[in-house]
C-alpha cells in the first residue's frame, strides 16, 4: 500500500510517516520545508519504503503525479502557528486554500481517499465548550488577521465537504487541537516547545495575557493514530471529527509544570498580548474538544497524559535545543 503525506517533513507529518512504515507499507512525502525541515525525516531517508520530494503541493504536476501513485493522501500542509499567521497572511491564506483545493481535485480524479487537516481554530472565538463538530463557528473580523487562519481552514473543510457531496469522494476532516511532541519547533508561535526551551536555557518563561486562558495538549502519537483509524474506517467519509485531549490546562500552570519538570530556575513573566503578538490581538480563552464523535467511531482515546507528553518533549528538546 502507497500512502502520500503532504507535509510530511512537518511536526506531525513526521510522525506519521514513522508510524505508517512501521506498519509495512510505503511512504511519499509532499514538503516544501517551509515550516516543516528535513531534520525531522532525517532518520527515515535509509528505508528504501521512503520516498520525498522537496516542492510547493502547488506544484500540478509534481503532486498530480504522486497522487495518481497512491491510493490514500494523508493533506496535512498548511502554513501554522500563530506568529508565522500574523508575518505572513497571504502565503497563509493562498497555501491553505488553492493548496487543498488542488488536492481534492486532483484526487477526486480516481476517488482517493483523503484526510483533510484541519484546526480547531475553526471554532474561532466561539465561548461554547467543550466544542463539537456541528456546533457554529465564530470567527472574528478581517481586519484582525489572525482569523484569516480560521477562516482558509473554514473554507478547505467545506471544499472537502463539497467533494464529498457531490463527487462522493470519501474525504475525512480531522480538526485537530493543540499537538505536542517532539519535534515540534517553538518559531511560529507554539507555546510547549518555546516554553520548555526558556526552562532549559534559563531564560524567562514568557506567559502571554494573565496566563488564565487554557488549552488541552494531545501528544503527536495520540493525533497519529486517530488520523490512521480514521484512514481506515469508512464510516468516517464525510465527516468531520475532532482529534486532541480533554486534559485542560491554563498556561500559567503550564509554565509552572514546565519549570517544574525541567528543574529550571527561570522566572516566569507575563508579557501584554500587544506586545507579544500585534496592537488589538484575540485570544481564546478556552479551547477543549468534545471527542465523542471519534471515541464512538473508532474508540479513540488519548493515552499519553500533558505529564507523559511534556516529559517526552523535555527530553527531546534536551537532546536537540539548538535544532529546533
Ligand atoms: N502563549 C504564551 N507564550 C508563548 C506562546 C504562546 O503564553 O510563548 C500562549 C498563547 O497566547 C495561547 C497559548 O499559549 O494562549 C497557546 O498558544 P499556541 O500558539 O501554542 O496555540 P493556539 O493559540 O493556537 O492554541
């Protein structure tokens, strides 16, 4: 069995890859190594079931021909993270949407079977928790820039949804909440791996706002196998599921256990959102998924706690602190 990664040589892409050669079969990644980095396929490149091209998913042909090579595609490009949203709106905005388009269109060709990553950013600003699939979504003004995140994501689900109404593509929305693990880089604005990597160096520990937002960490191994299960069942076509844990944590207390488990004497500090971000930012305050959809579909459940995961993370992070 073929299996294509768009964003392969990304956080979790990477880790996909791992496990679906693990399982036998061959994998062909999709990167153009804008936020992802051949570091992290590094290790994968000696089996001869691995196969990656640099390039843009932009590219027609590059992709058309992977496409037709393998039977399921696994979208996971995108341009992600806060700070690299806020930089850089267009190339977000352009990649998310033409990008994912051009898979469902060049996949609709021969009926693949596709998994569309999407976010959880998606619920915007929505106050409703814990969020489900069909609950509205909330997403703030264009001026603010960050919602052009959520927004292109809005529009690839209901392309993906198109698809599969009126093409009977069997196509699969994964929204996924935060992720963590290794490999995960802290530049674009994620808060575990910048945080762990003050603890390490010392430095201080910047929680942004008064720290009592709070967010549900899943760890990448979990987010991996629920995107493989929903690969395999064909049930889930058509649908759209939520994918993260129900572990909430505020990020004050996520600063504490970090400098807690690195045994860091960093300072923890909290910095205005207008400094840390941009003039007029919005933060959510709450973000926890409801998973009964996935948990009655396939059984999913997370099994690595925030604890096991920041663990994990830390001795990561240890190993390879300049690296990422
Ligand atoms: N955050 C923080 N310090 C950082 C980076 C992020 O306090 O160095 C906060 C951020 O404002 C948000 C939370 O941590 O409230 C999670 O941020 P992240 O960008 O990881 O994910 P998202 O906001 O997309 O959930």
């Amino acid at each position: 069995m073929k299996v294509l990664i768009t964003g392969g040589a990304g956080f979790i892409g990477s880790h996909l890859a791992e496990e679906i050669l693990q399982q036998g079969m061959e994998v062909y990644v999709i990167d153009d190594l804008s936020t992802g980095a051949i570091q992290n396929i590094q290790h994968l490149k000696e089996n001869e079931r691995f196969h990656y091209v640099i390039d843009d998913i932009r590219n027609r042909s590059v992709l058309g021909e992977m496409i037709d090579l393998c039977p399921v595609v696994y979208h996971l490009a995108a341009a992600v993270g806060v700070h690299l949203i806020l930089d850089s709106p267009t190339n977000t905005i352009e990649n998310n949407v033409f990008g994912t388009e051009l898979v469902l269109k060049l996949a609709a060709k021969k009926r693949k079977k596709v998994i569309i990553s999407s976010t959880s950013e998606v619920y915007g600003k929505s106050e409703k928790m814990p969020c489900a699939e069909t609950d509205n979504i909330l997403i703030g003004a264009p001026n603010n820039i960050r919602w052009s995140y959520a927004c292109s994501k809005a529009i690839d689900e209901f392309l993906a949804l198109a698809y599969y109404k009126e093409m009977r593509l069997p196509v699969v929305v994964a929204r996924l909440f935060n992720t963590v693990g290794p490999r995960q880089t802290g530049r674009y604005g994620m808060v575990i791996p910048r945080f762990i990597k003050q603890a390490l160096r010392g430095e201080r520990i910047c929680v942004y706002g008064d720290g009592k937002q709070s967010r549900c960490f899943c760890y990448v191994k979990d987010t991996v196998t629920a995107l493989i299960g929903l690969m395999e069942c064909e049930k889930a076509a058509g649908e759209v599921f939520n994918v993260g844990s129900t572990e909430e944590v505020t990020i004050a207390e996520l600063a504490q256990k970090v400098k807690t488990l690195t045994g860091s004497s960093s300072e923890i500090v909290y910095v205005p959102y207008d400094e840390a971000y941009e003039q007029g930012f919005e933060d959510m305050r709450r973000r926890v998924p409801d998973i009964t959809k996935i948990k009655k579909l396939i059984g999913f459940k997370p099994s690595y706690s925030l604890d096991d995961a920041l663990r994990l993370t830390i001795e990561f992070l240890k190993e390879n602190l300049d690296e990422y």
